[in-house]
C-alpha cells in the first residue's frame, strides 16, 4: 500500500530513501572506478566487461551484492549512518603522550 503511513515513516529512517540503485553506483564508480569496485565487492560484473547496465541488471537479480553497494555507499558517502549499520566510522582520538597514565600499579589509585 502506496499510502500507508507505516511505510511513509519507515521511510524516513531509511538513509537511503529516495536515492537510486543507479545513483549509487554511478557515485561508487566515480570515487573508486571499477577496480575499486572489483576489489571491495568479489562480484565478476564488476571486473570482467563491466558496464553501468550489466552491473545494474545484475544487483537487481542479486540481494547480497545489493545490499553490499548499498552498505558501501553510505560508508563512503553518508558518514554510516543508518541504525543498522553497526560500522564505526570514526576513531577515537589517539591519547597525547602527556595524558598517558603512569606505571601499571598507579593505574586506578587515588592519591
């Protein structure tokens, strides 16, 4: 159902709402080109004569590389955002050498 607000507001949530299957892999090819394509998702429309249309009909038919490109491209382009995507995207800051704790025994004491 189309008009269904159950589905209007899981839309929302969706970080891909609204962007095209095409979109993504156009943006995916711009960054990385196919090679980096090739190396990051093990799919052969991706390395042997690859092209924007057979890699299309291909993730179409295809749920797992779907869901790859899917996942790459908001890594690459929307920071990880997403609840379901469990991938940090940042570091935590690199402790300075000046705020380094002392010897193991001093860690956890109270003077």
């Amino acid at each position: 159902m189309r008009g269904d607000t159950k589905n209007d507001a899981s839309g929302a949530k969706d970080p891909l709402h609204g962007i095209t299957l095409r979109y993504m892999l156009e943006k995916l090819l711009v960054r990385g080109g196919w090679e980096g394509l090739a190396s990051t998702i093990r799919a052969k429309c991706f390395s042997e004569n690859p092209s924007v249309e057979s890699s299309l009909k291909f993730l179409r038919r295809t749920p797992w590389a779907r869901v790859k490109v899917e996942r790459l491209y908001i890594r690459a382009f929307l920071g990880g955002t997403g609840k379901w995507y469990k991938t940090p995207t940042t570091l935590p800051p690199r402790p300075d050498e000046n705020d380094a704790p002392g010897s193991p025994d001093q860690i956890g004491r109270e003077d």
